[in-house]
C-alpha cells in the first residue's frame, strides 16, 4: 500500500497510457485507426505508436492551439526536467518519473503546436533545441547527485556526455548539409528508458527490503542509455564523415570552370599590364 501512495502520480499516468493503448489498438483492430496529421516517427517507436501518441495527445493539443505559445510549452518542458533532476537527487523518484515524463510530453506539443498554427520561426527551433540540451543536462545532474557515493555514477557521466553528442553530431553536420535524423537512442527514447527505469527502481525503493535494489537498477538504466546514445553519436559521426569525403572526392574530380571575366573582354596592354615595363621593351612586345 506505501508503494501505491508513493508512486500514485507516476502509476496513475502509466494506467492511463495503457489503458488509451487498449482502446487505441481495439480501433485499429476494428479499422477505425485514428487520422492524425502531420505524423513524426523514428526507428525505435515507428510509426504506430507514433500515432498513438499523438491521438492521445490530442485533446491536449486542440486545448492549446492559438492559445498557449509553442516557446512557452518549451519553457515548461525545461522547468519539467528541471523539477526531475532535482526530485531525483533528492531521492523522489517517484515525483521524477511524473515530472520527466511530463517533459517529454510537452517536448512533443511544442514542435505540433508550432507546425499546426504555422508559427514556426528559426529563433523558435533554436530556443527548442537548445532547451532540450539544458534540460537533459538538469536531469542527468540530479541522477549524478543520487549516485553519486556509487561507481555507477560513471554510467551517468557516460549517457550525460553521449546524449550532447547525439545532438552535437546532428546539428554539425546539418550545417554543412547534410540530414541527419536516424538513430536507436535520441531524445524521446532516451527519456522512455530512463522514465521507464527510474518507475523500476522507485517501485523497489519504496519496501525497505528491497531498496538496496534502487542503484543497480537506475546504473543499468543509465548504462543502457548511455551505451546506446554513445552507438548513434558514433553512427551519425560515420555517415555524416563518409558522405562528406564522398562529396570532397566528388569535388576534386570536378573540372574547375574556366574564369568568365565581368567587364567584358579584356584587351592585349590589360592582360600584360601586370608585367614591368622594362621586362614589355627588352621582349619588345608590340604593345
């Protein structure tokens, strides 16, 4: 019973979720998928739980639409993750898992919100994306915190230095053009596995007998994440290198186009203009 007090605002999302994913998945079954626009997915969640995210999200987001700012959800997505930290350095993790997964949830509102009331601006993309950077630097400081009398804290440093990579590696290469978007672990799986880790080791934590449990869960948490946040940095870091050398190849191949002069053509005393005049009368240049 102390467990479900505990853990009432964490376990009573997660019954949520599972209970609009029953009802999600009878629809589908029946043939009646859900028509949800403007649909986002990676590799790990693919696209039909994409879209049931977003369903679900739904009310929520016709709620906020033209009257909340999508840089506004953005800053209580930071402040969310801010709350997470600092619930899990403090040894909450129940308030974490309920504040980080709130995070993740606005994270996805703002982006939709932005694209759907057609507010989408470059000083909006950047405050997102740098705010996500921070925010995950505030969680990851509260497990480090946690952990930190534990050698697991290296598995903290480890997904905290990996996560920035990721994003690091995606952002460098798109500006020198080229796309980067694939992956195992970015954001959104990197807070379903640390969310999903961190309700693990609360739901130990909160029996006396079995707290002793909590570190080595949430270090293989971190492990986890860490290991394969370090896999796609270091993917997205070879196949951003690779198609970078295969355009330098392309380009040294590449005949350089002769120089069309803007003026016009240019006369006989111009092309020799440069040449001393000394050097013009000893070749005796008919100029």
């Amino acid at each position: 019973m102390d467990r479900i007090y505990l853990l009432a605002p964490a376990l009573l999302l997660l019954a949520t979720l599972l209970l609009s994913f029953a009802v999600y998945c009878l629809l589908c079954a029946l043939g009646h998928t859900p028509n949800v626009k403007q649909i986002k997915h990676n590799q790990f969640f693919g696209l039909f739980m994409a879209r049931f995210l977003l369903w679900v999200l739904g009310p929520v987001e016709r709620l906020l639409l033209g009257r909340v700012s999508p840089n506004t959800i953005t800053a209580l997505s930071l402040l969310m993750c801010a709350i997470a930290g600092v619930a899990a350095g403090l040894g909450h993790l129940g308030g974490s898992v309920w504040a980080f997964s709130m995070a993740g949830i606005l994270d996805v509102l703002d982006g939709r919100l932005a694209r759907l009331s057609n507010r989408q601006t470059s000083s909006g993309a950047l405050f997102d994306s740098v705010s996500d950077r921070w925010g995950e630097l505030f969680a990851f400081a509260g497990y480090a915190w946690f952990l930190h009398d534990s050698p697991w804290l290296l598995a903290v440093i480890a997904v905290m230095g990996a996560s920035q990579m990721v994003s690091y590696t995606r952002a460098r290469a798109e500006g020198l053009g080229i796309a980067l978007s694939g992956g195992l672990m970015q954001r959104a799986e990197r807070v379903f596995v640390v969310v999903s880790g961190t309700l693990l080791a609360a739901w130990y934590g909160a029996d006396p007998e079995t707290i002793d449990r909590v570190e080595p869960i949430l270090g293989c948490t971190m492990l986890i994440c860490g290991a394969a946040s370090t896999g796609t940095a270091l993917n997205r870091w070879l196949t951003a290198y690779r198609e970078l050398a295969r355009r330098d190849v392309t380009a040294a191949l590449t005949p350089a186009e002769p120089a069309v002069p803007s003026n016009g053509p240019v006369s006989v005393p111009e092309i020799f203009a440069p040449i001393p005049k000394a050097l013009r009368e000893s070749a005796e240049l008919p100029l």
